[in-house]
C-alpha cells in the first residue's frame, strides 16, 4: 500500500510541478524587461539531458541491470526515434503562443481521434461501437471548449485560442503517433530493448541532435539563451525543475505500470491532466466560462468510458488466459487496437500479447511471476 501511495504521490507531484513550470517558462515574462524564454531546442535539450540521465540511473540503480550493448544498427533505430521527438516538441511549444494551456491539455487529449480516422480511411478497420462514442464525446467536448468561449474575452484573449494553434497541436500529435509506431517497430525488431533503455537512449539521442544543431556556427540560439538566462536567473530555475520533474515522474510512471498495471496508470493519468487544467484555471488566472466546464467533463467522460470499456475487456481476457481458451478474434483485435493507439512502450516486454498478436494459446505461465505478467498482459487494455 505504501509503494502505491507514494507512486501516485510521484506523478501527481512531478508531473503537476512539471506542467506548472512548461506552463511558465513558454507563456510568462521575466525581469523588469518582460521578456519571454522562446528557445524551445534549449528547452527540448535539457529535458532530454534530464530524462537520459535519469533514466540511466533507473536501471543501473533501481532495477540493477546492465546498459543495453550498442550496435550500429542500434544506434541508427534510436537516432530515428530521437529525430521524430526531437520535432515534435517544439509544435507544441509553439502552439502556447497562440492557445492557453488548458486547451492544449484538452486538445492533447484527442490523440485517439487522428489514429482512429487514419485507420478507418486506410486500411479500413472496423471498431466497436463504443469507440465511435468515445471519439464523438471528445470531439464535441473539445470543440464545445473552443466554440463557447466567452464573447467578452479581449482581442489578446480570443488569440489565445486560434485555430493555428490548434493546427500546431495537431501536427505534434501527429508526430508523436510516428514515434510511437516507429518505436513499436524498434521493439519488436529487437526483444532485449526495454522502455527504460528507449527512455534512457532515445533522449541521449536527442541530446546529440539538438546539440549539433544548437553549435552551427549560423544558429543563433545557445548565445542568445546564455544571455537571457544570465540576465533572468529565475528562468534558470524554473527551466531545471521543469527539466528534473519530468524525467523523475518518467520514472514513476515505470514503476507504477511494472507493479500496479496500466489500468491504475491511465487512471492516474486522466486524473492528473484534469488537475493540470484546474490548476492551470486557478493559478495563472484563466477563464472558463460553465459550458466550457461542461464541455471540459464531457471530454473526461468520454476518457472516462474508453477505461471502464477496457476494464471489461481486461476482465474477458483474464477468463480466457485462465482457462487456457483461446482468445476472440474480436477481443484480440480491440486489444491491439488499444495497442496501437496508446503506443508501445507499456506493452512491448509482454509475453502474453506476443502471444495474443501470433495466435498462440498461453499454456503454461512460470510462477511466481506469472501472476503479475498476466495482470500486466490484460492491463494492457487500459493503457
């Protein structure tokens, strides 16, 4: 009980602490001269430094493992996953500019959406119906956010939620769906990688782009950021807790999807992001007005329905592992549809859902870790 109380307690404080402080150092001003920290490769470079030290430290020191032995093959697969990341990011970041973050929060919450269309129109898969319901409760939600914003809001204000900002967001959604499916195919060409070594690897990875990238001698930027954080230390201290934060509640995160399943990950998750919006409304003095709060829980509920539906697809899964039957095509298929939409990393170590993707009945599971690998496997639904 007490390790679950204090991996909950590390999301919420890290993550919280860390959405607060990106909220900070991309949208305040800082110093008499009210200036704006907007090197977002800075900002990219030292959360990667962050997350691939820490990550380093999880393994060596908390699972006690050894590093990952590097190839040339491997090094180019975690040099393409760094090279998607390393873009995405700052579309984010360059959305704040013209959204405010609860929007952002609430936009980012559509990754489902883009994924769910592409397929359809693609390679027409078919979903269940509550799918379509979840898909419809959060588009009409979103929409509902941006549509009933208050007609006495300022010009500065209406800006704050333009439709290029959200085209931002998009296009980094979009982008983090080509890391995750470059990812998935990482992991499954190579069975030792685990989702610590692509935390730990795939941000030292970046962290070697955005440096040679920050060091041609035509970039401006690292000079341009040394000066700025010379002259508004506070912006120094806020960028490295924000960094610090980050790469801490990663390690949560792991933690809590290796021992409690992702069921109580995605629950966590959900909660979080509507305490960041709450947060974000409270703290920085932004204003919603009741149908954007409505539309807000409708968006929530929608989250809300997605979990609960996998929970009981969990539940299917576990009779069927137990009983030693194999499992529904339907099942099998809403399980990697879950996969896919969700991304890789919590998923890949599984035994079981290599063995759900092949067609292979579970027969025997080695005990006494096949209790958890098996909540683990179904909890997968959730993720």
């Amino acid at each position: 009980m007490l390790d679950f109380v204090v991996c909950v307690s590390g999301i919420y404080v890290c993550f919280l602490t860390w959405s607060t402080l990106q909220e900070r150092v991309t949208t305040a001003t800082y110093g008499a001269d009210h200036q704006r920290f907007r090197f977002t490769i800075i900002l990219n470079l030292l959360q990667a430094l962050a997350a691939s030290l820490v990550g380093f430290i999880y393994i060596k020191v908390i699972q006690r493992q050894p590093m990952l032995q590097m190839t040339g093959h491997r090094w180019k697969r975690f040099f393409q996953v760094a090279f998607l990341n390393s873009i995405a990011s700052p579309f984010g970041y360059m959305a704040l500019r013209y959204i405010n973050y609860p929007t952002m929060t609430l936009a980012k919450t559509c990754k489902m959406v883009p994924v769910m269309l592409m397929n359809k129109v693609l390679y027409r898969r078919h979903y269940p119906t509550h799918k379509y319901a979840v898909v419809a409760m959060i588009t009409l939600g979103v929409s509902g956010f941006m549509l009933f914003k208050s007609s006495s809001k300022s010009k500065k204000e209406a800006t704050e939620n333009s439709l290029y900002g959200l085209v931002l967001v998009l296009i980094n959604l979009a982008i983090d769906g080509a890391v995750n499916s470059t990812q998935d195919q990482v992991f499954s060409e190579d069975k030792k990688i685990t989702g610590q070594h692509m935390m730990c690897l795939m941000n030292l990875c970046s962290s070697i782009l955005m440096s040679l990238w920050l060091l041609n001698p035509f970039n401006p930027e690292l000079s341009d950021a040394a000066n700025f954080l010379y002259s508004h230390p506070r912006a120094m201290v806020d960028i490295g807790m924000f960094a610090i934060c980050g790469a801490m509640g990663q390690c949560f995160v792991f933690y809590t999807l290796a021992n409690f399943g992702s069921l109580t990950l995605t629950t966590v998750t959900v909660t979080r992001k509507f305490l960041t919006i709450l947060i974000s409304v409270f703290y920085n003095g932004h204003k919603l007005n009741v149908r954007q709060w409505s539309a807000a829980g409708l968006v929530f509920s929608g989250i809300s329905l997605d979990v609960y539906m996998k929970q009981m697809a969990k539940q299917a899964v576990i009779q069927a592992v137990d009983a030693k039957k194999p499992v529904s095509p339907e099942l099998k298929e809403e399980i990697e549809e879950d996969i896919d939409e969700d991304g890789p990393i919590e998923s890949h170590e599984i035994p079981e859902i290599a063995a759900l993707r092949s067609g292979v009945t579970i027969k025997d599971r080695p005990s006494p870790a096949g209790t958890a690998r098996r909540r683990r496997m179904v909890d997968v639904a959730a993720s």
